[in-house]
C-alpha cells in the first residue's frame, strides 16, 4: 500500500510539471507573437499575426486553466486539450518565430538586428 501511494505522489507531480512546462511555453509563444510587427508576418510570409495571436492566445489560455486544474487537484492527468496547446506553442516558437526573427523588430532598426 505504501509504494502505490509513493507512485501516485510521484506521478501527480509528474503531471503538475508538465503542466507548468506546457503553460510557460504557450504564454512565451503568446507574449513573442504579441511584441512581432504586424509587417513582420507579411515579410516573412507567414500567417497573419491574428491567426497566430488567436491560436497562442487560446493556447495559453488552455495551458493556464489546465494548470490551475492541476494544481487544484493535485494533478488529475494531462489532457488532451494541454497537448493541443502545447503542440501550438511548439509550432509557433520552432516555425515562425524563428522565420520571423530574420525581419528584424517591425521598426526602423535594419533587418536582423
């Protein structure tokens, strides 16, 4: 009885950091698309930045109340919306972010710096 206890203990936290991972990726993606130019998306011939800050919106939105969920009781499981958003976040930061570094800050610095 005690080593089952231990396990659950062990996988509940378990849950609680992936859900802390998944919400700190999305609202990174969220708060790197909400500083971008909008020019910058057009430039790099990406999505608009609307579809991008709806879908990293939603994303972090998902990943903050899933972890509340999570830390409200004690780490119920990661679901299937949580790897929803985290999968948004992860193409996000791995994609266009990296496309959309290359175009500089949508000001007036020169392209790239």
């Amino acid at each position: 009885m005690q080593i089952w206890l231990l396990v659950t203990t062990v996988e509940n936290w378990l849950y609680i950091a992936l859900s802390l991972v998944a919400v700190v990726l999305a609202v990174w993606a969220f708060g790197d698309c909400l500083v971008r130019g909008k020019d910058q998306f057009e430039r790099a011939g990406q999505k608009t930045k609307t579809f991008w800050m709806l879908l990293t919106g939603v994303a972090a939105f998902v990943g903050v109340v899933s972890m509340a969920g999570a830390i409200g009781s004690l780490g119920a499981g990661f679901s299937l919306f949580q790897i929803a958003a985290l999968c948004v976040a992860a193409v996000y930061l791995a994609g266009p972010r990296g496309e959309l570094k290359l175009f500089g800050s949508g000001g007036s610095r020169p392209y790239g710096y």
